[in-house]
C-alpha cells in the first residue's frame, strides 16, 4: 500500500509538471484575456491582456491579440506598439497583421468611395476611423498614410490633412501627394488673393510651385505659377499707389519674371491660361525696360486670343 501511496504521488507531480511545461509561464490574466478575445469581447481581452503582458512580455500572441483589441476599440495609437511586439517577437504575425491592415483599409476605401458618390459628411468620418485603424496597424504603409489624409481633407481637416501628405513626401517623393498638397495650398492662396492679400497670396502660391514632387504640367503648378505672377504685380500696383518711388515696386516685377518667363517657354497645357502669360510678361518685360521684349510678347498674346 505503501508503494501505491508513493506511485500515486509521484504520477500527480508528474501530471503537474507536465501541465507546467505545456502552459509555460502563462499568467491568468493572459488566459482570462485570450479567451475574451476568442469570444470577440475585445474590451474585455485588451483590459485582461494588457495586465497579462506585464508578466508575459514575450507572448507574441498576446501581443497580437492585443492589438486587435486596441484597434476594435478604437485605441489606434496604442495598437501600434502592441503590433510591433507581436512581430519583433515571432515572424508567425507578420501576415496575420498585414491581412488586418488590407481589412481595415478595404472598408476605409469602400466607404469613402460612398461618401463621395453621396455626398455624405458621416461617411467621411467613418472612413477616417478605418484609415486611422489602417495607418496604426501598418504605419510604415504609405497607402494607409494618404487614406487617412484624403479623409481629413474631405472633412475640412486641412491643415491636418496638409500635414500629413508632407509626411508622404518626404518618405517617397510622391507626385499624388504632392498634388494634394497643392490642391490644399492652391485653394489657401486662391482665397488671399481674392481678399486682395497679394504678398501672402504670392508666398502661398510660391510654396506650390516649390514643391519638388509636383510635376510641371500639373495644372497646379501651372495656374499657381501664373496666380504668383498676378499676385506680385498687384503688390506692385499696391505699392505704387503709394509711393510711385519705391524701390520694392520693381524688385515685385522682377520677382514674377523669374517665375513667369520659364512658363512662358513650356507648352502650357491650360489653354485658359496661356494668352494670360503673355499679357502678364507684356507688363512685367514693360516694367523692367525691356520694351522690345514687351512687343513681342503683345503680338504673341494676340496671336493665342484668335
């Protein structure tokens, strides 16, 4: 009996060890926490999670699953972290978290796509809260990145939006970024030069034909390079109304020559646009002593008005 008694005692530890080694250092809280997030109660397995993790810091999985939670409950900027866990610590991850990502993205752009065609303001805020999902969960993914700046421009976010697609030009050199960025500044300047604001309507269209991304046929570039000009010879006009003297008027003209007598020489895809160059250069080459030149460029505006 005695022998029995310690066989029995011997196979329980055996038991215990064997279930130690299987669940490894897994805490109850993990566990409590992985459960909860099988069952889809997210809030549940992040608050259990996170409590996990300070004891099982190398649990790739609960890392994962935290990530999903965060992003579920809209804690985007905590997910990052979490998903970077998941995948320094085990390469298991990596397309489990790059399928979410395509998820989230797909559902930002399907309901972006909707709010355009129907005009609908909510929907633009509810393709931010995707892309914002999209742009935690992978966020070296440019894709991600424009998506959430599309949104906040379509919801009048600009300066965020604005933000944002600098961010993408300077890791990629994008010309669609770029074009965004000029379509923000373009309409800023747009309306300083409406509110007869030149020199701020000069310096905001300067920045967009600045840009270096911004390809020179765009018509952002173009009627941006052409708006600089007018600008600066209304500053000019300004200045001369009071002080015909001043010594800034000419420094005004020579300024939008060096920007308008480039474009003069492109093929202007702007039709609208093209015999205005010319009648901006018959001032501008009329007001630096260059009649010669001012003649020619009067005979050619004509030749584009027929």
């Amino acid at each position: 009996m005695k022998a029995i008694k310690i066989l029995s005692v011997f196979l329980s530890l055996t038991f215990a060890c064997g279930l130690l080694y299987l669940t490894g250092c897994t805490s109850a809280e993990s566990t409590t926490g992985k459960l909860a997030f099988n069952q889809k109660d997210y809030q549940k397995a992040e608050t259990e999670l996170k409590k996990g993790l300070v004891i099982d810091k190398n649990d790739a999985e609960g890392w994962y699953m935290l990530g999903y939670s965060q992003i579920e409950n809209g804690h985007f900027d905590d997910a990052k972290e979490s998903f970077a866990n998941a995948k320094r610590l085990s390469g298991e991850f990596g397309d489990k978290i790059t399928n979410y990502w395509i998820e989230k993205y797909n559902a930002g752009a399907k309901t972006f796509s909707e709010a355009v065609k129907n005009k609908d303001a909510s929907g633009y805020s509810s393709a931010l809260k995707y892309f914002m999902a999209a742009a935690n969960i992978l966020p070296d993914s440019i894709k991600g990145v424009e998506g959430l700046g599309r949104a906040y421009f379509a919801l009048g976010q600009k300066d965020k939006a604005l933000e944002i697609f600098q961010t993408v030009i300077e890791k990629t050199n994008s010309s669609d970024a770029a074009i965004r960025i000029a379509a923000i500044l373009f309409e800023e300047g747009s309306n300083l030069l409406q509110a007869k604001k030149n020199d701020d309507a000069a310096a905001t269209f300067l920045k967009i034909i600045n840009i270096p991304s911004l390809p020179k046929n765009d018509q952002y570039y173009e009627i941006s390079s052409y708006n600089y000009g007018l600008a600066k010879v209304k500053a000019a006009e300004e200045l001369r109304a009071a002080d015909e003297n001043n010594p800034k008027i000419k420094e005004h003209y020579l300024d939008a020559l060096k920007v308008i007598e480039p474009l003069s020489q492109t093929s202007i895809s702007n039709k609208d646009i093209k015999p205005r160059v010319w009648d901006l250069l018959v001032v501008l080459y009329g007001n630096t002593g260059q009649p010669d030149k001012a003649t020619d460029a009067y005979k050619k505006a004509e030749e584009l008005k027929k």
